[in-house]
C-alpha cells in the first residue's frame, strides 16, 4: 500500500490511478481489520461477559 502511494508521488501520469489503487487498499485493510475484530476480539469478550453473568446468577440461587 505505501508503495504504491510511493510510486504515484513520484508519477506525474498516473498520479490520479496509484492513489486510486492506495485508496481501495486502505478500504479493503480497515474493512478486513473490522471484520476480525467483530468476529474474534468482540465475540470473545461477549463469550466472557455471558460466563460471568452465568456464574453470578448461579451463586445467587445458592
């Protein structure tokens, strides 16, 4: 991705095209990194949310 933001400071022609080109990487990386933080880092953290829940409910009916 920096490469080709690189390359299209340093190309006068295709300038529009390689920051194009970055533009759609940078979308794809961020939409991935959401992606994966919603499907693994959230999903574990709502996982232990509801075993704490779980467990208190438990020591109260004790």
């Amino acid at each position: 991705m920096y490469t080709v933001g690189t390359v299209g400071l340093a190309d006068r022609e295709n300038r529009v095209l390689y920051f194009s080109v970055t533009a759609v990487l940078a979308a794809v990386v961020i939409g991935l990194g959401m992606f994966f933080k919603k499907r693994y880092v959230l999903g574990e953290a709502e996982e232990r949310l509801e075993e704490n829940e779980r467990e208190i409910q438990d020591s109260r009916q004790r």
